[in-house]
C-alpha cells in the first residue's frame, strides 16, 4: 500500500481554507478583547456573547460585525444599530 500524497490542487484548496480559518480567528479574538474591555467580561463571557444564540457557526459574522463597529467607531463613525454607540 503505497502513500498517496495531495496533488496541487488539493495542497493549494486546503491552504485557502487554512487562511481563512486563521484570518476568521484574528477576528473572533479581537472581538473577544473588545467585549472585554468595553465590558469588563473574561474570555469566555466574551466568547459567549459573540456566540449568542447562533451558537458558534454565528460567531464569526458577529464577530467581525463588533470589530467592523470598533474600527468605525475609532474613525469617527458608529454602527446604526447602536445610536450613540460611538
């Protein structure tokens, strides 16, 4: 029985999708340490904030909605859905 290795097309899918994953999880953290210095909560509240009721396949848009609210927010603008948010 002989090892099979990936061919290209296989290794350069699996690298996209490793990229992805990793650039996802930046996200997510950095959200977690905007839930917890906006609210004073450890890493796990946070993460479970972020989860909400999506559970965690919901997380990752709602963590990159909070980042998205924290970048604007720094440059001068706020999220509409927050009114004086900012």
């Amino acid at each position: 029985m002989a090892l099979q290795l990936p061919d290209d097309a296989e290794n350069a899918a699996a690298a996209r999708m490793l990229r992805a994953s990793v650039a996802a999880r930046a996200t997510i953290d950095e959200a977690v340490g905007i839930l917890q210095g906006r609210h004073g909560l450890d890493a796990e509240q946070a993460f479970r904030a972020l989860a909400g009721g999506a559970g965690v396949q919901g997380t990752g848009a709602e963590a990159a909605r909070v980042a998205a609210v924290a970048d604007a927010a720094a440059e001068g603008g706020a999220d509409p859905d927050y009114g004086d948010w900012a």
